[in-house]
C-alpha cells in the first residue's frame, strides 16, 4: 500500500483504488479527509479530530464511514446513523478493503493534574501502526511504525525507547507539525540508527504531501 503523510499525525492509506484515512485533523492538510473510503480517528483531542472536516467528508461520499472510540462517535453517529462505528481495545475490523486491529485504551499522561482521555491505535493490514497519542505496543510485530515525534506529553528519551521496545523494521515520522526546520534535523540525528543506536529501525519523516510504499 502507499502511505501519503497528510500533515501532523494524519496520512492516507491506498491500496487497489481504496483509501483509508487516519487522523485528519485541525493540523493537516485542508483535503486530508475528502474521498476516502475509510476514516479512522485515534481520540477527541483537535489536532487529531476535526468534526467540520469529517462531516463534509461523510457528507460528500455516502459511502464513506467511519471508525473510532465513544467520545468521537456520539458526535457524529446521529447525524450519519450506520456510518459511525464505536470500537476499541481489542476489536478486529475491515475498513475499505484494509483489515484493522485497534490497540491502546489511554492517552499518554500530560500532566498529573491532567484527566487522562481515551485513545485508541490502528494496526492496518496486519503491518502499520499508528498510535494516535501514546507509546501502545501492539502484542505483535510491526513492520511499520509511525512515531509521535514531538508533543507536551513525550520527551525525546521515551521515542528512542519507545521505537526500541516496538522495534519495527521502519519507522516515520507524525505528530511533529509543531517542530520548526531547525528542530528537524535535531530529530532525525537522534533516532536514526547512527544517532541513538535505535538499529535496525530505519527512520525517515515525510513532508506533508510525500508519499511512500509501505
């Protein structure tokens, strides 16, 4: 399949004419959601979840649907009735052609004093994982990870580790639209293999619009 990074943590899967789409929220791009078979929403928080994009996007292709955790579902599920569909921890599904395995309960800890909210990761086919906002490892091997690179709720040490615990054979960036482009190279020297010697996980980020197969 091609993977096309759409901004922040948002990217477009497509495989035989079919496209699932993970995350297009308030930071990606304004089309990220239009056109797709399949959407797929890790949690509630804005930069994941943009509820005017997803509802243009249901609303311009009435077969598109959408799967994801309670809090987001109760927002739309009314308005789209046997399109919405509530899964979490555990659940196997097929979303335009991709098999997908959720994993993960929690959102990464902010701060003590912070409500941790629900969040939910994607394994698609069986081989990319995307965490949403947490460091979940899946009860399995992932062949391709995609890694929040920076956020209030991670410091670099946690993503070396974090990619070293999963130890996916590939690993791209998200969740990194709040990084400048002297950040960017600060990054990709710590977690590339000759940095931190996270081998044999090879990194890379894509700027958005840049896609790769997967």
């Amino acid at each position: 399949m091609e993977l096309t990074k759409k901004g922040h943590s948002c990217v477009r899967l497509t495989r035989e004419g079919r496209t699932l789409v993970i995350d297009p929220g308030a930071f990606s791009e304004e089309d990220a959601a239009l056109g797709a078979d399949a959407l797929l929403v890790t949690h509630e928080h804005p930069d994941h979840f943009d509820g005017g994009r997803l509802r243009a996007a249901l609303e311009a292709s009435p077969g598109t649907e959408l799967w994801t955790l309670r809090s987001v579902a109760e927002q739309l599920s009314p308005a789209f009735p046997g399109r919405v569909h509530t899964v979490g921890h555990g659940d196997v599904f097929e979303a335009a052609g991709f098999e997908v395995e959720v994993h993960g309960e929690l959102h990464a800890v902010i701060h003590p004093d912070i409500p941790r909210i629900t969040n939910i990761g994607f394994l698609v086919g069986g081989a990319l994982f995307h965490p949403g906002d947490a460091l979940t490892v899946p009860e399995r091997q992932v062949h391709t990870l995609l890694l929040p690179v920076q956020a209030p709720w991670n410091k670099i040490s946690e993503v070396v580790d974090y990619v070293r615990e999963v130890r996916p054979e590939r690993a791209f960036a998200v969740h990194d639209a709040l990084l400048t482009d002297l950040a960017l190279p600060v990054y990709a020297r710590n977690l590339s293999p000759q940095g931190a010697g996270i081998a044999p996980t090879e990194y890379a980020r894509l700027a958005p619009g840049e896609s790769a197969a997967v």
